[in-house]
C-alpha cells in the first residue's frame, strides 16, 4: 500500500513538473498572440516571453501590454503604442522603435542596445516616466526622446545619441554615459550622481539644478551649457571643456578642474571652495562673488 503510494505521489509530481515548466516556457495566451497578429492591436494583452523576433508591428496598439521577458529583436515597433507596457527584461535588441509611445512603460533590466547589430532606434520616442533601471541603451539612437522623469539609474548609455532628448528630473545616478552625445539635451533637475560621462558632448546642454555629484566629466565638451545651480561637488572635471558655460551659483566644492578651459565662463556666486584649478584657463571668466577658499592652482 505504502509502494502504491509512493508510485501514485512521484506520478503527480511529475505532471505537475511537466505543467509548471509548460508554463514557464509558454506564458504568454495563445489567443492574445493571434489577435495581435490579425489586428495588430491588443491591449492589455498577455504576451510574456512572446516569440516576436523581427515582427512587423508597425503602428500596433500595445497599451499596458504585458511583454515581460519577450524577444522584439529586430522588431518593428515604428509609431507603436506601448504606454504603460510591461517591458522588463524584454529583449529589444536592433528594434526600430521610432515615433513609438513609450510613456510610464516598465522597461528595467529591458536590452536595448545595439548588440553589435544595426542600433536600436528610438528617435522621437516617448518615454517620460518609463522605468529603464540597468536597461543596456548602449550606442541607442535616441535623439529628440521625452525621457522626462524616466527612472535610467545604472543604466548602459555608452555612446548613446541623445541630442535634444528630454531628461528632466530624470534619474541617472550611477547610469554610464561615456562618448554620449547630449548636445542641447535638457537635463534640468536630473540626478547623475556618480554617473560616468567621461568625453561626452554636452553643447549647449541644460543643467540647472542637476545633481552631478562625484560625477566623472573628464574631457566632457560644455561649451555654452547652462549649469546654474548645479550641485557639481567632487565632480572630476579635467580637461573639461566650460567655455562660455553659465555656472552662476553650483557648487564646485573639491571639484577637480585641471586644464579645464573656463574662459569667458559665468562663475558668479559660485562655490569653488577647495576646488582644483591647476592650469586650467580662466580667461574672461566671471568670478564675482565666487567662492575661492582653499581653491588650488588659482
């Protein structure tokens, strides 16, 4: 009785195995797939782990979808509406996402980059409030986005082009940015504490109020960027390029600016207070007002 049992319960175990794995493996709803690909719309729809690689999905309607784990590779998702979509740890990799409503999608962990393919377009895509936590954006077109209030912590934007994107009060403390292009980017109230923007282009960018602390920003292009009132304390800034930029009030406290060029730079009210100014160019600079205490090399 006692063997029949045993028999009868390893049985039981094993559908339940075969069934859990079938889950696992198939978590998307059969009838939402067919209906996406008939209508090319479905939303709220189901489609976790969903199997769409290289899909024509052009202008589909995918409002709060659910697209956690799904393969887009390649995909085109042009002038498509994913606003609220769940988009974690989904595999967008080479996908044309141009145009495409990205606004409060969940879209941490999600790849994004180019993966040694053609890069990922996300030219005029809508992102504001999108969650992008750790998101692989590297070399990622994204020029003229609405990334305003995105969540981009940690986030992989190496080489990333974001010319004219918004990025207000959006989060990308720690997020690597090296070779980035943000030329007239607005970056107001952004948070890039400790962030790597080493050699980035930021012509004419927007700063007010951005927290860059312990940021790197060696070899950075700032020409005529707008940073009053930014937070840029023990900011590595050598080799820095500051001309013509407007630091009216930030804070540069222990901010390293070897061989920066800050000529004709607005420096007034500064705080550059145990700063490192060691042959960097001050020509024409303004420094009315400016906070020098313990400023090295000045």
């Amino acid at each position: 009785m006692k063997q029949k049992k045993s028999i009868l319960a390893v049985i039981f175990s094993l559908i339940f195995s075969i069934f859990f794995l079938s889950g696992e493996m198939f978590a998307y709803k059969e009838s939402d797939l067919k209906k996406l690909k008939d209508t090319n719309e479905c939303i709220g729809c189901d489609l976790s782990k969903a199997i769409l690689k290289g899909a024509n999905l052009k202008g589909a309607n995918l409002s709060k979808a659910i697209l956690k784990n799904a393969n887009l590779r390649g995909a085109n998702l042009r002038g498509a509406n994913l606003s609220d979509a769940n988009l974690i740890e989904a595999n967008l990799s080479d996908a044309n996402l141009k145009g495409a409503n990205l606004s409060g999608a969940s879209l941490n962990l999600a790849n994004l980059s180019d993966a040694n393919l053609i890069e990922a377009n996300l030219s005029d895509a809508n992102l504001s409030d999108a969650n992008l936590r750790g998101a692989n954006l590297s070399k990622a077109y994204l020029s003229d986005a609405n990334l305003n209030g995105a969540i981009l912590n940690g986030a992989i934007l190496n080489g990333a082009i974001l010319n004219g994107a918004i990025l207000t009060d959006a989060n990308l403390s720690l997020a690597k940015l090296s070779l980035a292009k943000l030329s007239l980017a607005k970056l107001r109230g952004a948070k890039l504490r400790g962030a790597n923007l080493n050699d980035a282009i930021l012509i004419r960018a927007d700063l007010s109020d951005a927290n860059l602390i312990e940021a790197n920003l060696s070899g950075v292009d700032l020409n005529g960027a707008i940073l009053k009132g930014a937070n840029l304390s023990s900011v590595i800034l050598e080799g820095a390029n500051l001309s013509d930029a407007n630091l009216s009030k930030a804070i540069l406290k222990n901010a390293i600016l070897k061989g920066a060029n800050l000529s004709d730079a607005n420096l007034r009210g500064a705080n550059l207070s145990d700063a490192d100014l060691s042959d960097a160019n001050l020509n024409n600079a303004i420094l009315s007002g400016a906070n020098l205490n313990g400023a090295r090399g000045f």
